[in-house]
C-alpha cells in the first residue's frame, strides 16, 4: 500500500503497521476489534459480484446525510444548522451510530447517541413512508447511470450478484424497491442472487448485532460472500463508493474496485481499492 498508515485514522478506523502488514482497530459501540489488512488479487473474468447500496447501486447518500442534518437540528434544537464541507467524510458511508457520534463529540450536543440514535430513526421511518405513500421526496432514491445495462450484462454472462447494505432492513428495501421501480426491473429480491442488510429492530431495539457487524467491519461482505457456498478469492470483486465499504471488504479479503465519486479520495480509502472508476465502463473493462 502506498499510503502512510502508521498514524492514519478515519471515524473510529486507526490503522497501524505489525509485522510487515497493516492492521484496523475499529472502536464502536464500545467495543473494540482489530483485524489484519491481508493482500488480494483479481483475475478476470468475475464469477461473483458483490455490490454496495447507497451509492454505488442507488444515489442516495444525500438523502441520508439530510436526514442526518435533520436529526442533527432537532437534537440541537436549532433549525439552521447545516454541514460544513469538512464533515462529508465523517457522515456518509459509515453506520449510523459513527456518524452520530461523530456530529455530538463535533458539535459538542448535549444529547447521548442513543437518544440521537432513536430520534434520527423516528424521522427516517416518517420520511421513507412519504416516499412509499408518493408524498415525499420522489427523488431521494436514484439508480446511478447505467445500472440496468451493467446488471443484465453481468447476468447474461452468468455472474451471480449479491448486494450488501449496513442500512437496516426498514431502510433498505425501500430504496433498492425504489430504484428497480424506476428501472422497470421488477423484484429486486428475485433479481438478486443474495442480498444481506445491517439487520432489522424489534421493540425499538437492534434484533441483530446491528452496527456492531455494520461496515467497516467485515462480516457484511463475508457473510454475503459466504451464501456462495465455495468461491474462488481471485474471481470475485466488490464494486463500493463509500471509505466504510471499501474497508470493509478489504478486512473481508476481497478485491474492491471503487467509484470515485463516492468519498474515497477524501478519506484516502482508494488506496485500498483495485482501481477506482467513473462508471459502469470502466467496471465491465477490468472484471470482464
């Protein structure tokens, strides 16, 4: 890797290097984890394809960085406030307790993460009903250009696809429902050869181990790999948008090509990636 690891930290990702490789502590929820960064390669053609939602599947990420902000004002009781340019790293690709932890240690609100947490929660329930019930934001969910042809393409070659999410199961099937809508490609459940999410709440608390297993933690991607059944490592790659997912994936011991229009360069992620790109182009050329 070409980046200088040795005191590099992102949200609560620290890296540092042991033994000639490069290991991530992740601190969340209170508990800590570290895992060794391991070395990948990628021999075309891709058997398996494992995609990332918000953001390298769906354009989204505004949406819920608004719904961040939204929070953000109620907590603060201020109904002004607006993120800085500064704060984009720390608010997108990330779970949401990462990100809400990060705006009250900011901000300096008088409010925990869970209280955050559960009103940021109430609000993405009301404004994800309004999008169903055609009241809300009918935009909020847009699939990135060239998504159906990329996604019958790698079909059509006999590529299985899975689509990975930290959102929790109320966020993301709305979304990715949304976007198959719009594309006119039906049942995303069925189009899917697997689909994992961040899990799903019960009586108004996490019924799985919800962000303790979110990304960047690897366990998204190896679960999602896993549902394979036996791979082969060299013939399957992640396509991610976010520091968070690349992170993730790489912990995982997967390639990952990442779209630079996510928040990889500014949080110095790429390095981590097999290639960055712009478009689905660019993707079919290296795993094809």
């Amino acid at each position: 890797m070409k980046l200088d690891y040795k005191n590099y930290r992102i949200n609560n990702a620290g890296f540092f290097e042991e033994n000639g490789g490069v290991r991530c502590t992740l601190k969340q929820c209170g508990v800590e984890a570290t895992y060794p960064i391991p070395e990948v390669k990628f021999r075309p053609k891709a058997e398996i394809l494992l995609m990332d939602l918000d953001g390298t599947t769906v354009k989204s990420e505004e949406f819920w960085m608004y719904l961040m902000q939204l929070t953000v004002r109620r907590v603060m009781k201020d109904d002004g406030f607006c993120f800085r340019e500064e704060d984009i790293p720390h608010i997108a690709g990330f779970s949401t307790y990462e990100h809400l932890e990060y705006c009250i240690k900011k901000y300096k609100i008088d409010c925990s993460v869970a209280v955050a947490n559960e009103i940021y929660h109430k609000i993405a329930k009301f404004e994800l009903n309004e999008i169903l019930e055609g009241r809300g934001n009918a935009g909020a969910f847009k699939p990135r250009e060239g998504l159906k042809a990329f996604l019958t393409g790698a079909k059509e070659r006999g590529i299985k696809i899975g689509l990975a999410t930290s959102g929790l199961f109320y966020k993301a099937v709305p979304e990715i429902v949304s976007a198959f809508r719009t594309l006119d490609m039906g049942d995303p459940v069925r189009f899917y050869d697997a689909v994992i999410t961040g899990g799903s709440r019960k009586r108004g608390e996490y019924g799985t181990v919800g962000e303790l297993a979110a990304k960047p933690h690897p366990w998204v991607y190896l679960e999602l790999a896993n549902s394979f059944g036996q791979y082969d490592r060299e013939k399957i790659v992640v396509l991610e948008d976010s520091s968070a997912g690349v992170l993730s994936a790489r912990l995982a011991g997967l390639p990952v090509i990442g779209f630079r229009d996510g928040n990889l360069l500014k949080s110095k992620m790429d390095d981590l990636c097999l290639a960055t790109v712009n478009d689905f182009a660019d993707v079919e050329r290296i795993i094809y």
